[in-house]
C-alpha cells in the first residue's frame, strides 16, 4: 500500500511553522527597535516626517504579520494537527471501484479534498482525498484505501 | 501571487482597522512627545465673533518673544456656536493665559481673572489702551478692547458685532492661574514670567495692512 502521509511529513510541517513564527518575531523586534531610534530623535521640526515614517512602517509590519499569521502559520497548525490525526489512528480498509471524483471542496479547519465516491458492491461511500497529494486517475478502478473518518492515508490500485 | 491577493481580500477589514490603528497611535505618541508645557508657551482665547485670528503671525515673532517662550496659541471661537461656553471653560478658563470676551460672559466669571494693578493700568494707559476698563467692586479685571457706544476698537482686526444681535463691549483679561502674568495683581506671590503680558502689548500694538 502506498502511504499518503508520513512523520517525516508531520517534521517539515512543524520546521516551517517554526520559521514563520521566529520571522514574525524578528519583524516585530526589527519594527519596534526602528521605530524607538526613531522617536529618540524626534523635535519640532522633523516631528511630522518622522511621524509618517513611523506610521508606515508599523502598518507595513504589522499587514505583513497579519498575513503570515492568518495566512500561514494557522493553516499549517490545522494541518499539523490533521495530519498528526491521521498518522496516530490506523483506520479501516475499503476496498471497490472508484465511481466519481469530485471537488475540491473545504473540509474544516481548511483542510481542502477531492471526493471520491467507491462503490462496495451494492453500498457506495465517501472518501476525502488530501487535495495538496497528487490524485491519481482512479476512476473506475478498482482500489483498496485505507482511510481515518473517511479520509485517506493510503491506498493500492488492485489488478 | 493569487493566494496572497486572494487571502488580503478576505481580511481586508482587519488590514484598514490595523492602518487606523496606527495612524491614531503614532498620532498619540508624536502628540505627546511635541507637547509643548505650559511653561513654555502663551495661550490666548479669543471669544468675539470672528473665525480667524490675523494677527497670529505677529504675536509669534520670536524676535520679541522672551527665550522660554517656544509658542503663542491663539484659540478662536465664536461666541455664536453652540459649545461656546464649553470651549470657554476648557480652552479658555482651563489653558488660557489671555482671555477675549464679552462683557455678559466675564460677569458671574470673576473669579477666574487676574486683578490688574494700578501699576500695570498705567502700563497699558500709556500704550493706548484709553478705552476703559472691567471694574468690580473697585478691582480692575480688563482692559476694553471695544466700545459698543463709540463703535471703537484697539483691536480692529477681530469682529465684536453682528447682525440682530445687540452690541457689547469687549475686554482683554489675564487668567488667575496663568504662569506668565508675573505681578500684574501686585501681589508679592506671583512668578517671574511675564509673558502673557508682553504678548498682550504686541495684540494691542498690531495694525492692520
């Protein structure tokens, strides 16, 4: 069976939040250290352009975090976390032909899958498909997948 | 590139109250590192009816300007807009070292102006100040800045009259709790610093182009 997920996956997930998150603080060191040197030299003349500057770069500092933190960094914890859920726990095995795929749709946490409809005989189920591994063209084979609440961790094309 | 325009879109309120945010905060901060103290600077509140002071320029020639003094404020409010009385006590009895007003304005407020010596009268007697004066109970109070029944005015560059609204006299007074009126009562407690006094004598001496 080939396997979808592996700890050394879970290990590059944690170093790049890791490397986001001392980026965030080094931004917000940087910023507050720039802009106190800033304010020691502040008198009544420079005092309005020094304001500006001072202003910009905290709102260009501050944009830049928001969208680190919102965009990347919790992201890649709803990911650690989806991941490590799914390496923990072994699942069952479902075995049939592959009817539909469709997607991709957003599961939650935005955790984004394709879904794949396998028919078991008379009885047809549900399987989400990690959107970020590459799908490949199932569509009416026949597979054997091994999945955690339907989603899958591996699989194997069966002859 | 479309991920990140794409996830600016989704916070684009969080992105503009940050913006907001900054703005007012820096605003805060630079407000108080430029502050200048009271010490520092003279403030006047004029209450007649004009929106503009034109004499600003020349009340802050440095030239004339003890050292210590970095600025003059001149706080302009018509004695028509609503919260006029409280500007009055917030700018006027509050900050001010000089105060402009009308006489139904000064009345039942006395105890907030500076008496002003005989010494002092004689002062602004010989610069021209002949108009008259604010008297209580045999206490000087104010120099009158306008007449309402010659028409007269020592500062001709402010407004005292409007339309159906009935003439009064105006006077220049000095705040009690001013740093910069040294012994103007004739007091032995009062400070050193005289500039409100100085600067009072340039609003008399401004003539208008």
């Amino acid at each position: 069976m080939i396997k979808l997920y592996s700890p050394q996956e879970l290990i590059e997930i944690e170093k790049k939040e890791k490397s986001y998150v001392s980026k965030s603080f080094v931004l917000i060191l940087f910023t507050v250290i720039g802009c106190s040197i800033l304010c020691c030299f502040v008198s009544e003349n420079n005092a309005s352009v020094l304001r500006i500057i001072n202003t910009i770069c905290s709102t260009m500092a501050g944009w830049i975090l928001i969208c680190w933190y919102l965009d990347f960094i919790v992201p890649m914890r709803h990911r650690k976390k989806y991941v490590q859920q799914l390496l923990v726990t072994e699942g069952g095995l479902f075995a049939g032909e592959v009817k539909q795929i469709s997607g991709p749709i957003t599961l939650e946490k935005e955790i984004c899958v394709y879904k794949l409809a396998l028919s078991l005989g008379e009885e047809e189920i549900i399987l989400y498909w990690d959107s970020t591994k590459t799908l490949p063209s199932f569509l009416n084979q026949n597979v054997q997948f091994r999945a955690v609440h339907h989603k899958v961790t591996a699989y194997e094309v069966l002859k | 590139m479309k991920r990140l325009i794409m996830a600016i879109e989704k916070h684009t309120k969080l992105y503009l109250a940050w913006l907001l945010i900054m703005v007012l905060f820096w605003i805060w901060i630079f407000g108080f590192f430029t502050r200048i103290s009271a010490e520092e600077k003279v403030s006047v509140f004029v209450g007649a009816y004009s929106h503009s002071f034109e004499a600003y320029g020349y009340i802050n020639e440095k030239a004339y300007l003890p050292e210590y003094i970095r600025t003059v404020e001149v706080n302009v409010h018509s004695v028509e807009e609503d919260a006029f009385e409280a500007m009055l006590q917030v700018f006027g009895y509050g900050e001010a070292d000089i105060l402009i007003l009308p006489e139904s304005y000064i009345q039942f407020c006395i105890h907030h102006y500076s008496p002003i010596s005989v010494e002092y009268q004689n002062l602004f007697y010989d610069m021209g100040c002949d108009l008259g004066w604010y008297e209580e109970q045999g206490i000087v109070y104010g120099i009158q800045v306008y007449d309402k029944n010659s028409d007269q005015s020592l500062m001709p560059y402010l407004e005292y009259t409007q339309q159906n609204v009935p003439k009064e006299n105006f006077y220049l007074l000095f705040n009690l709790d001013s740093l910069h009126t040294s012994n103007l009562s004739g007091e032995k407690q009062q400070n050193l610093m005289d500039a409100a006094i100085i600067v009072a004598k340039r609003m008399f001496s401004y003539e208008e182009n």
